[in-house]
C-alpha cells in the first residue's frame, strides 16, 4: 500500500509535516463507535481522519486527484486530514474495501496518527463499514456519507433541509446492520423499553423496529416535498405562461457559479469559498441590452460520483437545469483537472434528462487559471467563453452569448398601437425582439417578432 503525498509519489511514507501543521483543528468534535438506539440516523461528526483510496483506473495523477478532491470534502465537514493512502487494485475488496492484507498497516496508520475516523474514497458496502470498523478499531466513513454530511450542514431552506434528510435516511436505511451487532436484538413488550405496544409485537428486532421507523419518517419527507415541489412548478409554470426564457448556472462544486450570477444579475447571493456552499436555487430576472427579460438560476453544484440518493432527492431542484432553454456550464479553469469537471458534471445532466439543453461553457476564474489549461478547455469546447467573476473579464461576452442562445420569438407581427395601449409596446419590449419602432399621428408603429399568445393580443392591431 502507497501513501500519498502531493504530489503523487509511491515512494514516499508520511504527508509533509509542514502540510499537515497548516491544516485547521476543529475541537470538540471527537466521536466513538456505538450502537444507533433511535431512528434518527447517525450524525457525522468527523475531527481527525485519515483518507484511504483504490485506485483501479486511470493515472497516478487520477488518483492523486480524487484523493485531494476527498481532501476537500474531509475538511469542508469540519476534520483534520493527518493522512492518507492508497492501494493499486483491480478492484475493491469485496469483505474490507482495501484488502485484508493492508488492514493491518491501516489499523497502524491510524493508531500513529491519533485519527478517530477513516474516510474511504468510494461508497462501501454495510459489511465492508462493519468490517473495517472492527479491525482498524475506528470509525468508518465512505465518501457517499461524508457528501450527505455537508449538504446536511448547508441546507437552510426547509426544502433543502427535507431533500438533505431525505437522501440520509435512504442511504442509513440499508445500512444499519454495518453499524453496530446489537441491533439483531429482539425488542418486545417491557424488555423493549416501551416499545412493545407500535413496535409490532413481541419478537420484533431493534433493526426493524429502527427501520420502521425511518421508513415512516421518509414517507412524511416525501410527503413534505411534494408540497413545497407544488410551488416551484407553480412559479416555474408563471414564467413559461409569460414566455420568460430561463438561463440555469450549473457546474462543479466551488467553480464559482453563486459568484457569476452576482456579478451577471448583482444578486447578492451568499458566496463562499467552500464544496456545497449553495444548496438553495437562487433564481433572478435580468434583461439583455435590447429590452428582453430572462432569468438566471443558481444550481447546486455536482461532484464526481455524486450520490444517487442526493440526484434523487434534490430531482425538483435539478428540473430547474433540465427545463432550463439554455445552461451556461461554469468551469473551475484554475483547477488541477477542468476537463473531468466537465465530464463530471455530464454525467449529471445526462442523469436528470438535461444533455439536450443548450450549453455556454463559462471558464471562471480566468485572473488565476494557468493560460495554457485554458486554451485546452477551449480547444476542446468551441462554445466556451473565458471569464472572471472576480475581475469582471469576459463578462459582456458571455451576456452576448447567453443572449445569441436566448429562444428567438418565432411569430412576426406589423401593428399600429394607439397612445393608451403602452402595456402592450411595453410587453413587446420585455418579450419580443423590434426591429422597427416609428411614433406617428395615429398610434405607434412597430415591427417586431414575437411569442404566439402576444401576437394573438396585437392582432387586432395588425396594419
């Protein structure tokens, strides 16, 4: 097994000393391993970690990426990364992730470190938590759970907050087992501690008394969602009823999306150099240089192998990209690896039924990305304009973009409006694209293009 060490080296044994003393102490946050005795599910609170990974495919520095990206996910929670190590395999051990010949340097790692949790860098099966648990004598994390554990500390809208609970509870549900052997414990009239009468009758296990019960609460999340989903698709139906073209801001985690939109709209949106920093779509009405409205949303951002409790979950936020006219995709250009990015975050569209919609590439962060990185994210994606949200730079061409790609008003119209009728030379300003505008003696005349239901309320005016 190699440690890993930035950059990738299979050589080398320890992380450097000045690396780890940079990083931040979180106090009071140790954990123990115990049994779930309730239905809520097992909250993370991680301090001091050590990240360990399979690397099955790709480069060393594949690898070493995916380790510094789980880097940031580790202290994004609020934990101390003190190491990390990384195992050549063909595959995952099926029984302890590693193989149950490295167990034992990990359990030593550990042990040396002072750590109190090791985070895995895929999604574990409940045999493999349990089994890595009891042998390293530390608490197990994969990296589904540790996402699920900073969106948790992110959401603050009550719909957030449910799809955040939601995708937990999915994923604790086939996970209890993995978490403690007491929980095959039969539960019954006085010996379960009052949880004889609704707990099913004697004989039922705590695990399935537990798990009743989380799935009685996700049935009320689901509940609760479809209510609060009701209102989005209410005020999404409002703008497609007044034909208002919608831009949706997608993109990686931390690519600088929540800052595009102030600097585009100035919507003063809550930005935060941190993974998941939004959770909560952000949407604003803007208008192009001719008169035309729009909105702009802002997205949650994706990860690589974002967990599929999460897409389901956070589905009615992410219908905002897939019934979006356009996506303006924003790219992260200073980052180690911006062209997985974008694959990254493809693989997402493709799962929410969004890879038709159009697309402007936006490569932020242009004031501190390295200039040959750029030219090879553009080389690769002609429609890609370069921008900095910081500085400003490229903002005015990308509006130009977004506003070439806006849907085109496909009804041409030629009316003569009189004086008292400015809510309609109004509409057409808001909505329409005027080609000629002439005030005269008998009312306005203007020639313009515009959707099917305007045109139908200035037919009466038609010259």
């Amino acid at each position: 097994m190699a440690r890993v060490t930035e950059p990738f080296d299979n050589d080398r044994g320890e992380l450097e000393l000045e690396e780890r003393s940079s990083l931040r102490r979180v106090a009071g946050l140790s954990t123990e391993l115990r049994d779930i005795t309730e239905v809520e599910y097992r909250q993370l609170r991680l301090e001091r970690v050590v990240l360990v990974g399979v690397w099955t495919e790709g480069t060393a520095e594949d690898a070493e990426n995916s380790l510094t990206e789980l880097k940031m996910l580790a202290e994004t929670a609020g934990s101390e990364v003190l190491d990390a190590l990384v195992q050549r395999r063909q595959k995952p051990d099926p029984a302890t992730y590693i193989g149950r010949g490295k167990v034992e340097e990990l359990r030593a790692a550990v042990e040396a470190s002072g750590a109190d949790t090791v985070i895995c860098d895929g999604e574990l099966a409940p045999s493999q938590l349990r089994n890595l648990e009891d042998r390293v004598n530390a608490k197990v994390v994969d990296r589904t759970a540790l996402i699920l554990d900073i969106f948790a500390q992110h959401a603050k809208s009550a719909e957030g907050k449910a799809q955040v609970e939601l995708a937990q509870l999915q994923y604790q549900t086939q996970r209890l087992r993995g978490w403690g052997g007491n929980l095959s414990r039969q539960a019954g009239g006085r010996a379960a501690g009052g949880e004889g009468i609704g707990g099913r009758g004697p004989g039922e296990t705590k695990l399935e008394t537990d798990r009743r019960r989380i799935q009685a609460r996700v049935a009320k999340l689901r509940r609760e969602l479809a209510e609060l989903r009701g209102t989005r698709d209410t005020k999404r139906a409002n703008r497609q009823r007044h034909q208002i073209p919608s831009v949706a801001i997608a993109g990686y985690t931390n690519a600088g999306k929540s800052s595009l939109l102030n600097r585009l709209t100035k919507a003063g949106v809550l930005v935060e150099d941190a993974l998941f920093a939004t959770l909560d779509p952000t949407t604003r009405r803007t208008q192009t240089p001719d008169g035309r409205i729009y909105t702009l949303s802002d997205t949650v951002g994706f990860v690589r192998h974002l967990p599929h409790q999460l897409v389901e979950a956070f589905r009615s936020t992410l219908e905002e990209v897939a019934d979006a006219d356009l996506v303006v995709h924003v790219v992260d250009g200073s980052h180690v690896d911006p062209l997985g990015q974008i694959a990254a975050v493809r693989e997402v569209f493709a799962e929410i039924g969004a890879s038709k919609v159009p697309e402007i590439v936006a490569i932020n962060k242009a004031d501190v990305a390295d200039p040959d990185t750029v030219k090879q994210i553009v080389a690769k994606e002609p429609h890609a304009v370069v921008v900095s949200a910081r500085t400003g730079e490229g903002i005015d061409e990308l509006l130009n973009a977004i506003e070439s790609e806006l849907p085109q008003p496909a009804v041409p119209v030629d009316v003569v409006l009189p004086y008292d009728r400015g809510d309609l030379l109004n509409q057409i300003h808001e909505h329409g694209e005027i080609d000629e505008v002439e005030h005269r003696g008998d009312g306005t005349h203007v020639s313009a293009r515009v959707d099917a239901d305007l045109a139908a309320d200035l037919a009466p005016y038609a010259r």
